[in-house]
C-alpha cells in the first residue's frame, strides 16, 4: 500500500497506473482509495492520510471549487509514500488528528 496526506476539502480527480490513466473498464474496478480518519495540522491546515493500492502511480488533486485559491486548478502527486513513512509524519506532528 501507499500513502499521502490530503488537504481538508479536497478532492481526487484522475489516477495514474504503469499503462496510464486508471482505466475502470480493463482493471474492472475504480482504484482502491481510502480515506483514514488520521490527519495533521500542518501550518494551521488540516491533511487527512490517504491509503491507496501499490498499482497507483499518481493521482491529481484539486482544490474545493468555492476556495480561494483561484490560482491553482489542480495538482499531481508523485511522490506517494509508505507505511513507514506515513508512521513517522504522524509520529512527528505538532498536532494528530482523528475523524470519528
């Protein structure tokens, strides 16, 4: 599995696997995404821990459409991460957060 944290609020858009763009209609299935009910405050803003499936690659992200944040439109990850460094982010926050 790998990781990532996430803005409060935003959402994913497209996802990225070795052949390309995630095709439901060969894989049969939407990629395995989760959201964990683990976050951080990071700079005053909340990122909730994803965990996907070690076939995703990248995933865009974009921010809520009524934010204010007019120059971003969206963003890639590339750089997922693993359990152990999911672990050590969460370890090291400031402050943890749990959504029940």
């Amino acid at each position: 599995m790998k990781y990532f944290f996430l803005s409060a609020g935003w959402e994913i858009g497209r996802v990225w696997e070795l052949g390309g763009l995630w095709n439901e209609t060969a894989w049969r299935r939407r990629p395995a995404i989760r959201h964990l009910s683990l976050g951080i405050v990071e700079q005053g803003e909340k990122l909730w821990l994803y965990q996907v499936e070690d076939a995703v690659l990248m995933l865009e992200v974009k921010p809520p459409e009524d934010s204010q944040r007019g120059a971003i439109a969206q963003v890639i990850l590339k750089r997922l991460i693993d359990a152990e460094q999911a672990l050590q982010i969460l370890a090291n926050a400031e402050t943890l957060l749990q959504n029940r």
